[in-house]
C-alpha cells in the first residue's frame, strides 16, 4: 500500500487537494478491508459488538467539541469514521449496501431537502430553511415530524429536538418572554404537588419548559449543563486538593468548613 505523503502532516490539513482527500478516504477503505480480512478482533465484530463502542466514540468527539480542542477533534472525527466505514464494510458483506450507496443516499437526500439550492425554492433565512427541511421530511414518507426523534436519544437532548422539530410547523411560543411564563406555570404546579409519582411528572414538566426557554434564548442546554459538569468536577477535585494540602480529610468536616474550601476553589477556578 502505497504511503501518502501528507498522511502525517498534521499541520496543513487545508492545503490537502479534493483528489489527496479522495485518496486518503480510498486508502481507509483499503485498510478497512485488510483489517477484516486479517486482524482476528476485526473480523469478529458485528453491528452489535461495535454499537456501543460507536457510542463511546461520539461522546469521546462531543467532549473535544465542548472544549473546542481542535487537535482531539480531529482525533475523535477519524475515530467516528473508522466506525461509518466499518458499518458499511459490513453491510457490503451482508449484501445490502457498501459506502457508496450509503453516500450517494446521503447526497440526494440533501439535494432533496435543499430546493433553495439544487431548485427554484426561495428561502428568506435560516428559519424558512429549517421549516422547508421538515415539510420535506413529511412528503419522504415520515408520518409524524416528530418520527426522527430516536428513543435511545438523551433526555435533555431529546427535548430539544422534539421541541426544535415542531417549532418547524409553527408550533412554538410567539417569544422568550411567554416561553418563560410557562417555566413559572410549571414550576407552581410541582411545587403544588403532594403526590410523589405526581410531583415527578410536574419536574418533568418543568426541566422540559426550561429546556424549551433556553433553545428559544439561544442557549443549547446540553452544552450549558456540561459546562456546568466540568466547572463543578474541576472545582470539588480543586476543593480536594486544598483539604489534602491542610492535611484534612473532607469526610471529616462538616458541611460549613467544606463550603469554606468550596468558596476558596471557586476564588481559583472561576
């Protein structure tokens, strides 16, 4: 196998032509194939074995993203691909389909929903696009615009599709201000609320009201509740540190003294 001569050049990505792109993804495929063929954990996997390998992977991608570290980024991007071709190495085996038809699908679907571009369909901006996107969804078949919402997708992730996908019909509060009236409404009623299987449908209720406010104010809340995670880690681990410098043992001390070492962390990571 021929070696190219800026595989290992990770400082001019950009400089790499269409044709040393198209070459370097024809020499992924050529090593995914000998690695079927020879590499004995390789060829054991199936699409199950490799699931939640995939999942780890994109997790992996997504911590990089929130950090913007561009390096891991590119790490974690050919991480992910490695599986998109190795799902598709098994289809090729199965007889069902290879890389190409995965491909040439994903091209006319996006020539599809995008007449404002490959047609004669005049968009206004970014929200005419997106409602486009879904009505053209509906006439490919999916009964519901809700049916692209998988069942395995995280919760908060989950709301915020669903909640994102209907405002594409028009079903969406008319701004932030009666968006976060209905944070109030919810937030009355669990607050309300005696019963204990009750009381949590009414929390339900309201982290989906909040998630709804914070995607309509711009905020993705995912990304600002993981924000808060590794703010949080990186604090307590710092609050850790100093009680081991003072030679204290945080089990030891009572709520007051550890949130005076909290308070000093936060003074060092702000």
């Amino acid at each position: 196998m021929a070696s190219n001569p800026h595989y290992n050049s990770p400082y001019l990505p950009h400089m790499n032509t269409k044709e040393q792109k198209l070459e370097a993804f024809s020499r992924l495929l050529d090593i995914m194939d000998d690695l079927r063929e020879k590499c004995p954990w390789d060829r054991k996997q199936d699409l199950q074995s490799l699931r939640h390998l995939t999942l780890e992977e994109v997790y992996e991608l997504s911590d990089a993203l929130l950090q913007e570290d561009l390096p891991e980024i590119k790490k974690e991007l050919g991480d992910v691909l490695l599986h998109l071709v190795f799902y598709a190495k098994i289809g090729s085996e199965k007889n069902s389909f290879d890389i190409a038809d995965v491909i040439n699908a994903l091209n006319e679907k996006l020539i599809f929903r995008h007449p404002h571009i490959y047609g004669d369909t005049e968009v206004a901006d970014e929200e005419e696009v997106k409602q486009n996107w879904e009505k053209l969804k509906l006439k490919e078949g999916n009964r519901s615009v809700l049916s692209g919402v998988t069942k395995g997708t995280p919760s908060m992730v989950k709301a915020y599709r669903i909640q994102d996908k209907v405002k594409g019909i028009g079903f969406e509060f008319h701004d932030a201000e009666d968006a976060w009236k209905k944070v109030d409404e919810e937030l009355a009623e669990f607050h309300a609320e005696t019963d204990p299987d009750k009381k949590e449908q009414e929390l339900g209720d309201v982290f989906f009201s909040l998630i709804n406010y914070a995607r309509i104010t711009g905020i993705n809340p995912d990304s600002a509740l993981e924000r808060t995670n590794i703010k949080f880690i990186t604090r307590f681990q710092k609050m850790e540190d100093l009680a081991h410098d003072k030679n204290l043992k945080l089990e030891d001390l009572s709520l007051e003294e550890m949130d005076v070492l909290w308070e000093e962390a936060k003074k060092i990571i702000s």
